[in-house]
C-alpha cells in the first residue's frame, strides 16, 4: 500500500509540474508599483452610440497609410492612429479569410487607437484638426501635418514610416507669440471594450513595458482593482499586447517619462490606456522645440523587435514577446528553429531536426541512463528472487536490494534523467510554438496545417470519414496516437516496477498522456513523438548490448 501511495504521488508531482510550473513562476511577472495620486490625463470617453468600423470611418477628414505590411489612414481630427489593418496576416489559415485587424476608430466595436500631442493647459490649447498637403503616407513618402492654435503657436508633425510596423512622429512647435509657453509633451494608447484575452496562464496579454531595463507586465485584473498602475519615472517604453500583435508607445530612450496605465468603465464601455509624459519645457517667444517618439503597431516578429532594439536604442523591446520564466533557453531554441527552417523550408522539419542535436547533446548523459537500466532490466529475475525470498520481511528485502545495487553499480534513479532534461527542453519549445507569431498557421505535412494549433482530426470520427464533429474534449488526432504508441513502447522497454499494481499503473500512462497532449500544439506532440522513437532506438541497442554482458558474464 505505501508502494501504491508512492506511485499515486509521483503521477500528481508529475501532472503538477507540468501545468504548474509556469503558474507558480510567471512568465517574467513584475509586481506593478503603486499607483500614483497625481492627475494622469486620460482619453474622454465617448458619448455617441457605437457605430461599425465602416461607419466610424466615414465623414473624418484621413490621410492614406500604405505599406507592404499595413494599410489604414490617419485621422486628421486630432492626428490618431486609428485605422491599421495588417495584410500579411489572416484570421485563419484559409488566405481568403479577413485580415488582421488592429486599430480601429473612436467610436466603433473594439476602438483601439494611439496619439502623441501635447498636454492641455489654461494656457495651451493643442491643435484639434490638422492639415497637410501630402497625398499618402508610405514608406517612401513621409508626410507633414500642421495646425494654429490661433494662441500664437504653431504646431507640426513629421512622420514616417518603415516597411514593416515602425512609425516615427517628430513633434515641433514654434512660438509666434511674445510669453513663453510651458508644453509638455505626451502619447496615449486607448482601447475600448471589456479585453478578451486567450485565457492561458502562460501567456500575458494587457499593459507591457520595460522601464529602466525592467520588465513591466500588470495583467488586466491588476488593472481593474486598482483603477490606475503607475510606472517608475524612468526611460522606456509600454503599450498593450496581445499573443501576437503589439501596438506601443516608443519616447525617446535616453530620457525619463512619467507613465501608467488605467482602467475606466465596465463591459462594452471599458475603456484601457497606456500613456507616458515627458518633463515640460519651455518655448520662448521665436523659439522653436521639437521631440521624436516612435510608435509600433504590428505583429511581434521577434527578428524585427531584436533589430529595433539595435538600431532605435529600444531597452529589451523583445520582451514583448512572452517567453516565460525559459527566456534564456527559449530564444535560442527559437532562432535555432528558424535558422533549421531557413535551409529545410518548414518549421516541422526544423523541429525534427532540432530533437536531433538535442538528442546528439545529451548523447552521454542519456547513454549512462540506458546502460543502467539495462542492467537493471538485466537484474529483474534476482531481484524477483530476493522478493519471493524476504516477501515477510520488507526492511531485509530493501537491505539486500540495495547491496545488489550497490554489488553491481546500479543507480535505480538513473532511468530518470533523461526525463527530468527533457522538461525544460518541453516547456521552452511549448513556449516557442504558444507565442511566437512564426509559428502561427505554419503548416507541415498532410493534415497539420497549423503547428501552433492542436492536431485537428481526431479517432472518434475515423478522422474524418464519420461525418460528425465531436467535442472538443473527444479531439485526440492521430498525432498524439502516434506519440502514445512510442510512449508505450519506450515503457515496455525500461524495467518494470516490481509491485504488480504499480505496473499496472504504469501501463495507463501513455493512455492518460495521449489524452492530455492531444489538446497542445501539434508541433508539441511531433517533437515529443519523434523524441520517443529516437529515445527507443538509442536506449533498445544500449539496454540489448547490456543484456549480452550480463548473459556472457554469468
């Protein structure tokens, strides 16, 4: 009966590391400071009825925005970001559905949209509606907005775009005037609607930022009890995530800026924002000032963050992307992955070939592991014998067991290593597949046509030639099948326990794992399938060569 406990323990400590480890160490959490008592300007709710984004967008004055990423416009009433649609991504793998939509108007379903301007005084008014002469912004052609305030100053924008999800807006003002003026300059991120995030605990959506070379994650429900999160004043940047798009707000990096979060409203009428300010300065009569900040609305491709981090000075811009409490295994498997995909033209493959070299590294450890239970396995008829022989005597039988162990150097534990290196390896490729948007509707062979995804047949409609959809908990595909059966057969070959009823346990695991990766990410269960049957070619040549020893050497 204590074996039986044992056993029963193990499976719950086995079950609960693998669920539990990312939610009893989140991914790179930080505790949010305290929120600050000084008035933070947000953006007004609005009071007119919730109108379809097409509706939003008719009867504003906008500007074209055309990339090979994107295409949206810019609102010249009040110079927002509010309309951007990204067209290299679809909402499902089918390349006619619809496109990413990420911005959206004030006043629509889902507003989301973003303005840097500055803070409104007694004594400034900023402009309200913006003029230019250009005809489009693109890549190519960056455009100039200009406004009177009709207070004697004269407010521009410069903007610019790259040919992915970077835009770079130049903020200048003159004084026409004879008094200085005091302008503080500052940016805002708002989005409308109660967030819906992906539910997973191992992923963090809402407000990110990194400030002072720290990472800054509150989640939406940090948010809603306090009403308002305050950042440290310090350089950086923040915005709101999602698993696969970002939009944020980039001042510059060399200087500190007051931000915070804030949460007003409930349901439909919830509205989020993200907004930093910079210190105030002062433009005397005749003078001019500008500033430079940087807004990124896009997908968090990982290469692009890492090289605007480069180039722009952008502090750990590629914590945006959620890899975990693994970070520093997980990244380098990533960029392993995309460098084996780049020469075998699919991530699947890729991950194949990457089990391989992991495999190749941990060849000796591994190697030492299978030698001993082979020898064990080699040891199982005296071990039987000394059961049978001491089965009144439990302590005795122990006794004599471990000098057998101990007579022919054999560690019982030693079956266990390469499991315990396995899962770190597991939940780092976990992580790739769940967060990185390279992985999103990449497709392999046959009937996978998402890695990120779940495997979409499943054995209880014949895969597909029932014509019925089970629910989803009835979804266990020929995949996980597969990684079952090698699971099996790499159990057959490892010694077995010695008490009955633990065997039989035993025998459920792979029944019980077939159930529980069937729900993870088919490139998962590809990687943890092709593991096995390397795992079972390795430890079957290593155990069979120590089954001839022991035979010769008795």
């Amino acid at each position: 009966m204590s074996d039986n406990k044992n056993l029963f323990i193990a499976i719950f400590l086995c079950v609960g590391i693998m669920f539990g480890f990312q939610y009893l160490f989140p991914s790179k959490e930080a505790t949010p400071p305290p929120a600050s008592n000084a008035s933070v300007p947000v953006v007004p709710a609005e009071g007119a009825p919730v109108l379809s984004r097409e509706d939003a967008l008719k009867g504003t004055s906008r500007l074209p925005i055309e990339s090979s990423s994107m295409r949206g416009s810019l609102n010249l009433a009040g110079s927002l970001f509010d309309d951007l649609t990204l067209i290299r991504y679809h909402e499902t793998v089918n390349p006619k559905s619809p496109e990413i939509i990420l911005l959206s108007p004030a006043g629509s379903a889902g507003a989301y949209y973003a303005d840097f301007t500055w803070e409104e005084t007694k004594d400034v008014r900023p402009p309200r509606i913006w003029h230019t002469t250009d005809s489009a912004l693109t890549p190519e052609t960056p455009v100039t907005l200009s406004s009177d305030n009709g207070q004697g100053l004269l407010f521009q924008q410069f903007i610019s775009m790259d040919d992915n999800y970077m835009f770079t807006i130049t903020q200048k003002v003159t004084n026409t005037g004879t008094m200085p003026v005091s302008l503080t300059p500052r940016g805002t991120l708002a989005r409308r609607g109660d967030p819906k995030s992906s539910g997973f605990f191992i992923l963090h959506e809402g407000p990110v930022g990194v400030f002072d070379g720290k990472l800054h994650d509150p989640s939406y429900d940090d948010l809603t009890k306090t009403g308002a999160l305050q950042n440290p004043k310090a350089p950086g940047w923040l915005g709101l995530t999602d698993k696969y798009w970002l939009a944020a707000l980039i001042p510059d990096p060399a200087l500190p800026v007051s931000s915070s979060y804030t949460r007003q409203g409930s349901g439909d009428q919830t509205l989020i924002t993200a907004l930093y300010q910079r210190d105030a300065v002062t433009v005397a009569p005749g003078q001019t000032v500008e500033v430079t900040n940087h807004f990124f609305a896009g997908a968090k491709v990982l290469r692009l963050l890492d090289g605007y981090q480069e180039t722009l000075g952008i502090n750990h811009f590629d914590l945006a992307v959620d890899f975990g409490w693994f970070y520093f295994l997980t990244k380098p498997i990533f960029y392993v992955l995309e460098f084996l995909k780049g020469f075998l033209g699919n991530f699947g493959l890729a991950i194949l070939a990457l089990t391989v070299l992991l495999k190749l590294a941990f060849f000796p450890l591994a190697n030492k592991s299978y030698a001993s239970m082979g020898r064990m396995k080699a040891l199982q008829p005296e071990m039987e014998r000394l059961r049978e022989r001491y089965a009144d005597d439990k302590l005795k039988m122990n006794e004599k067991v471990m000098e057998l162990y101990k007579r022919e150097k054999v560690n019982p534990l030693a079956g266990c290593l390469p499991m315990i290196v396995q899962i770190p390896v597991f939940f780092a490729l976990y992580k790739v597949l769940f967060v990185s948007i390279e992985m999103r509707q990449a497709p392999f062979y046959g009937w996978i046509h998402d890695l990120s995804a779940p495997d979409p047949t499943t054995v209880f409609n014949l895969f597909g030639l029932i014509p019925w959809d089970p629910p989803s908990f009835l979804m266990i595909g020929a995949w996980p099948l597969i990684m079952g059966a090698t699971m099996f057969l790499q159990q057959k070959l490892s010694p077995p326990p010695a008490d009955p009823a633990q065997a039989k346990m035993f025998l459920l695991m792979p029944l019980f794992f077939t159930y529980l990766l069937a729900q993870f990410p088919a490139g998962l269960v590809i990687y943890w399938a092709w593991n096995n049957a390397l795992s079972i070619t390795q430890q079957w040549f290593i155990m069979k060569r120590a089954t001839l020893k022991k035979g010769k050497a008795a």
